[in-house]
C-alpha cells in the first residue's frame, strides 16, 4: 500500500518517515491511520561464471548471516542504478548484463519495496568500499548450494526464502536457475 495523499508526515527519524490520516470506515465513522514510509531495498545476485556470489555479512546490531548483495535506495535513485552502486560499494563487481527478477512489498503498513535483480558475468572492478557498520565476505556457490543456504537458518531474507520454497515445491527451481544463468 501507498501512502494516500492527504497523510501528513508527523515524524521523520533516520530511516523511517511517520504519516497519519484520517480514513473514512466502511459504517461512515472516521479513523486515524498510520502508515510508515522507507526507502526501497535492492538486492542483487551475481554471477561469475556458473557461480553466484553472495555475502557472509556482519553489522553491529545484526549476527553474522549469509545475504544477498545489496542495501538502501537513495533519493533521486532508480532501483537499477541504485543497485548497480551497491554491488560496486559491496564486492568491487559489475555486470553490463542487469535483469529484474521481481519486487516485493513485504510489510503492509510500511510503503517499502524490495527489489530483486540478477547482475550476470560481474567483473572485479574496484575494491570494497564497505560502510563503517558492514563486515561482508564474499562467497562463491553453485546453484545447488545457493538454494540450499537461502532454505537455511543461517539467511537473513524472508522474501527470498519464500519465493524458494515456494519455486521447489513446485519443482520450478529449475526455472529460476535458467533466469540466473540465462
């Protein structure tokens, strides 16, 4: 859901924007609603080669876990240009090969998106240029090891996981691998 715009904005913190407004009810009584807003989330999968890269990744308020690539949209900032500057900030790689695999909304009361992009056949281009609160390795898996880590305890995503699961019930992983690997 997005924000309507009659919603005033009454707090805006680091990362979260706060809105009310008054909302008509289905019996004709009037309520306040509240909604928060955040920049969009980009998460990328690399490949090099028949290998996916993903990152073992450490910030001070969050255990290690096995993620994605990736991080905040910043003002002003398409999805894919955003995601682009992120893998470059968080592995030193870029692709001239960029596909949308899909966009989320995970949480309905926070107008927030998560997009999804595979970078096919990255390059070592630059070094990491890591943010003071990141720890990222970087891994190098095979498919196979790919969706197992993303089915485990150990990866911090649900949307991701979900999708998965959803993909091997249906005997459909094969589909997304074709997607990565096109």
């Amino acid at each position: 859901m997005k924000i309507p715009s009659q919603a005033k904005k009454v707090f805006t913190g680091e990362i979260f924007e706060v809105y009310h407004w008054p909302q008509k009810m289905f019996d004709g009584s009037v309520a306040n609603f509240e909604m928060l807003k955040r920049p969009n989330t980009l998460q990328i999968i690399p490949t090099i080669g028949n290998k996916i890269i993903i990152a073992k990744e450490e910030q001070p308020t969050k255990k290690m876990d096995y993620t994605l690539l990736g991080g905040r949209q910043e003002k002003n900032e398409d999805p894919l240009s955003g995601a682009k500057r992120e893998l470059l900030e968080e592995s030193g790689l870029s692709s001239n090969d960029w596909e949308k695999y899909g966009m989320f909304s995970p949480v309905h009361k926070i107008d927030w998106d998560i997009y999804y992009f595979v970078a096919r056949q990255c390059k070592k281009v630059a070094s990491q240029k890591l943010d003071g609160g990141e720890k990222i390795e970087l891994i190098e898996v095979n498919f196979n090891d790919f969706i197992d880590i993303i089915l485990s305890d150990q990866y911090w995503g649900n949307d991701l996981v979900l999708r998965v699961a959803k993909l091997k019930l249906q005997n459909k992983l094969d589909d997304l691998k074709t997607f990565i690997f096109k």
